[in-house]
C-alpha cells in the first residue's frame, strides 16, 4: 500500500507539475509539448515497475537519491601482473614445474593442462588441476583412488623449492617492456604496482632479477600477502594502498591470463589483457617469429577470444600498446565513463 500510494502521488505531482508549466508557457511550440508528453508516458512506465518491486521506499523528499558524481580525472596508477606480462615471454617457468609436480606424483599432465587455471595463487593452481576430468581420470587409473587436499598441499610444498630453483632462468624481460614502464613512470607520471600468483620468496627473486634488467615497480603485492589472491580483489586493492592511489577508476589492471583479468574487474577498475606474451600463446619470442602465419593468428585469436570473455576492457598485444590504452581511459574518463 505505500509504493502504492507513494507512486500514484508522484504520477498526480508530475502531471500537476506539466500542466503548471504549460499553463505558463501556453506559446510552447508543439514539439515541446510532445517532449512533456513522452515524460509522462515514461513516469507512468517508472510506477509500474516500482510497484512491482516488494519493500518500503523512501517518503522524505530530503532522502531522495542525488546525482552521483563521477571521477573524471585521469589515470594515476597501473597494476601489473609479472610472468607474460613484464617478464618470461610465453610463461615458461611455473608451467614446466606444474608439469614436473605432477611427474612426480605418477600422472604426467599435457602443457595445456598445467597452463589452464594459471593466474591463481599457485596452491589454488594445483587444486584446479586435480580438479581437471582428464587428469582425476588418469589419477584414479595410475594411483587407484582420485586426488585429494592432501595430494594437493603435499604437490605445493614440493612445486616451492622447484620453483624457487628454475625461476631465475625464466626472469628475462618482455622486449621493450622496461623502456615502456620507464616512459609510463616519468613521461605520463603514473605510479606501478605489480600482482601476482606467486609468493613472498618467489618475488623476491623475480625482484631482484627485474632490477638488474631496469625494472623497479613502485609496490610489490605477492598471493601469500593477502587473505584470497586472483580472481579476487584484494591484491589490486593493496597496490592502491601502497601506491596512495585513489579512486579506483583511476587504477589499470594489466595482466595476461583471465583471472589476472578477473582481479581488475571485481576490483572496480579498468583491466586489459595481453595476449601475445602471456600464458594463452604460451611461446616465447623466438617461438613466436618461427611461427607459420597462420598458426601465429590462430593462437593469437584464441588468446584475445579467452581474455575479452573474461570481461577485459581492452586486449593488446603486449604491454608496449599499454600506454596508448592509459591514453584513450583518459578521454573516456573525461567524458564521464567509469569501468
């Protein structure tokens, strides 16, 4: 009875209201009048729709809801992922360890097996892909029983000394990355934060080798730093936080696999996947350049394909694209638009 009420009341207080003003307007031209009309005709659908919805509205007219305001800024930081993204072309390093865990354990997985929840902390990675039906198939007929939790933390603790050990050999940097992050940092004055699924220990190395090559984020965020690493949030979350950036449509996530992509999206800022150096091409550049044609479109294609449907933003080929993408959330951002 009160959306009842309260909606009629604004249907009889808009009309009293368009018929004061034509009242008062009588040499209105015609198509003026029309426009009053289609009002009406849209208040009219609006009550319908709110009496249809269960619950007390607001009666104070000083509650009523106001315009909210967009930042319209520009961007002032952006997130990057570290495998695929700024370093190890092809994502060659967890995924060969993936493969040698599971070796390990009796039941050798495919390359695309190892590589397909890559992103995640690297324990979820490991649970995802005793998740795999192939895999828990192949389980069951090598081991006579299918995985468990325990399978897959004791898989864990072995993946961290084999990781630690080869990651250093996979640490070279994405071709024109550190002169693309450089110009970021000091020609469009944005600060870099860096996410990622790998632990403390993990990126202290990747830090220490990224710094020999020219490479300095401002803020490091590892996946043990947080209560729940990719697709969820908190990673971009406390980058913002060591970065002193604000508001959060002025953060980019940059990132190669789609819960990297996922991250951005539930974080609430702009996210853009690469697709030629990450984890869905899965080669390295000389790999790459020796590529037919049309084998480099296709596995190209199918990397853009995986990144858009997980709700990217924008695709690029490689982070060396990235500030053109700054450059067009700029405008948009100008113009009122928000991720």
């Amino acid at each position: 009875m009160l959306l009842t009420s309260f909606a009629r009341n604004l249907v009889r207080n808009n009309r009293c209201l368009a018929a004061a003003i034509t009242s008062r307007n009588s040499s209105t031209v015609h198509h003026d009048n029309k426009a009053k009309n289609e009002k009406l005709i849209g208040t009219d659908k609006m009550v319908k729709q709110m009496e249809r919805i269960d619950g007390r509205i607001l009666s104070n007219c000083r509650s009523e809801y106001r315009v909210k305001h967009h930042y319209q800024g520009k961007v002032k930081g952006v997130v990057l992922d570290w495998a695929g993204t700024v370093l190890d072309c092809g994502v060659y390093s967890p995924a060969i360890v993936f493969m040698e865990v599971f070796k390990q354990e009796g039941v050798p997985v495919t390359i695309e097996e190892a590589r397909e929840p890559m992103g995640t902390h690297k324990m979820v990675h490991i649970r995802r892909v005793t998740q795999n039906e192939s895999v828990r198939k192949r389980w069951f007929e090598n081991l006579g029983r299918y995985p468990n939790e325990d399978d897959v933390k004791r898989m864990f603790d072995n993946f961290i000394p084999m990781q630690l050990e080869v990651l250093e050999g996979y640490s070279d940097m994405i071709e024109g990355a550190v002169d693309t992050i450089r110009y970021m940092q000091q020609e469009m004055n944005l600060k870099v934060g860096s996410s990622t699924g790998f632990t403390t220990p993990m990126v202290d190395i990747l830090k220490r080798v990224a710094a020999k090559q020219g490479y300095f984020p401002d803020a490091i965020v590892a996946a043990d730093e947080v209560p729940q690493a990719r697709p969820y949030p908190f990673m971009v979350w406390m980058n913002c936080i060591r970065l002193d950036v604000n508001p959060i449509q002025a953060v980019v996530k940059v990132d190669d696999t789609a819960d990297g992509v996922s991250e951005g999206i539930t974080a609430g800022c702009w996210s853009v996947g690469l697709a030629r150096t990450g984890n869905y091409v899965g080669l390295n550049h000389q790999e790459i350049e020796a590529l037919s044609t049309e084998d480099y479109e296709r596995r190209l294609q199918r990397s853009y394909d995986i990144l858009s449907r997980a709700g990217a933003h924008y695709v690029i080929d490689t982070i060396n694209d990235l500030p053109s993408v700054i450059e067009d959330i700029n405008r948009r951002l100008a113009s009122g638009e928000h991720p």
